[in-house]
C-alpha cells in the first residue's frame, strides 16, 4: 500500500522542508562542530564527511526517484538508511585512520546509531521523519558540544526544529506520531555519546 501522497499547497511549509533538509542542515551543523580547528583543517574534515556520508546518499536519492520511487514512500526509505549507514561506518574507519578530531569521529557515531533506529522504526513500525530526528539530533549534539553558547543560538536552533515539525505535518509528509518519533530518534544518539565523552 502507497503511502498519501504529500501536499504542498503550504509554500512556506513547503519551503522549510527544503531549506531545513537532512542533507542541507548537516552541513552548517558539521561546520559548528568543526569551528575550533583552524581553516584549512575544518575543510579538509568537513569534505571526507561530505564526500563519504552525503554524497552517496544524495546520489541514490537521485536515482531512486529518477525511476519512479518518491521519497515519501514508506518502501523507498529502506536502501538510502542502508547506504547511509554503511557510508557513515566506512567514514567512521576513514576519520579514525587518518586522526580525525575526537568530536568529528563522535558525531558520526552518532549517526551510525541513528540510522538502524531509523530503518527499524520504518520497517517494522511507521515510516518516520528524517527532518525532525537530523533536525533534533543536530541541536542536542550542538547543545551538548557547547555550541549553542548564547541564548539567541538556542532560540534559533529550537525554532528551526520547530517549525522543521511543523512543515512535514502541515505537507502532510508525516503525522504528529511520526514526526515525535524522529525528535526522540534523533536526539537520543548524540545524547548517549557526548555524555559518555564528557
């Protein structure tokens, strides 16, 4: 059975589900993390991640959907958690092999929790929403790495998973169920390891 097809007659929710993507909004979020080391440092990390976690996800995206299988669908989800997991484990190796920073190596194994979480709750359960857990796991892991230092940081970063929320309900890409899984989801990994590094 297809799952509803979304509606996006809401362009501003429309628009905040683009904006607020789980392959755009790691990216500033990798950035945070990467901040203390020096330029030419956080560029180099942040591209072995880009090119090892993002890009192949990004790729089969592409191709799943170039042959007829939306995102939304239920079914669709199952081959890009698998990709992405297996890109964030081969990453974690890559990162540990060439001495990346503890935080950077940290964060992914965050994700490397994340995603069977993910693809267990999609298969067995309900399909679940990847925008709010990438949105609620990138402000617990920025909140718990001090990042989010001023108040107006932490303001900011609770209303983009706000509204994050708020979009995939408004378009109908998931219900209040599913989107409360994916904050729980998404948050729990990086609690679980940035408490443990403290």
């Amino acid at each position: 059975m297809d799952d509803p097809v979304p509606d996006n007659r809401n362009r501003i929710a429309f628009l905040i589900g683009r904006i607020f993507h789980p392959y755009i909004i790691c990216i500033p979020t990798l950035f945070a993390v990467v901040s203390d080391l020096t330029l030419n440092e956080a560029v180099k990390w942040s591209l072995i991640v880009i090119a090892f976690v993002l890009l192949p996800g990004m790729t089969l995206a592409a191709y799943l959907q170039s042959r007829g299988h939306p995102l939304y669908q239920r079914s669709t989800r199952t081959p890009l958690y698998i990709v992405g997991w297996c890109s964030v484990l081969l990453c974690i190796v890559v990162l540990s092999v060439m001495n990346a920073p503890k935080v950077l190596v940290s964060s992914l194994i965050s994700l490397a929790i994340w995603a069977p979480l993910q693809l267990i709750i999609n298969i067995y359960v309900t399909k679940i929403s990847a925008h709010a857990a990438i949105a609620a796991g990138c402000a617990m892991g920025l909140l718990l790495l001090g990042k989010l230092d001023t108040p107006l940081l932490k303001v900011l970063m609770t209303l983009v998973v706000i509204v994050t929320v708020w979009a995939r309900v408004v378009t109908h890409n998931h219900t209040v169920l599913q989107v409360s899984l994916g904050l729980l989801v998404g948050a729990l990994p990086p609690l679980l390891v940035f408490s443990l590094m403290q």
